[in-house]
C-alpha cells in the first residue's frame, strides 16, 4: 500500500493502482476515525 506513496513511476504507469490504493487509504482512515470516536481504540488528535 505504501508503495505507492514512494514510487515514483506508480503514479506515471498506473493511475488506476493509484486511485485503488486512495479508496483503500481513505477506508482504512474512516475505520479509524470511528473506532476512535467510538473510544474503542485511543487516538491522539481525537
């Protein structure tokens, strides 16, 4: 998943792998943010 942020040629070779790993960072954001309102996991900056 991270791959994507540090290679470079990703991003010029497939978009698509890059729009695929935002959906993916963006689900993974949203869990997070409601387990921590939820106050099932500690979260720092809620």
């Amino acid at each position: 998943m991270f791959g994507i942020l540090f290679n470079k040629r990703a991003f010029v070779t497939s978009p698509a792998d890059l729009v695929k790993g935002l959906i993916i960072g963006f689900i993974i954001g949203a869990v997070l943010v409601y387990l921590g309102a939820k106050k099932i996991i500690p979260l720092p900056f809620l």
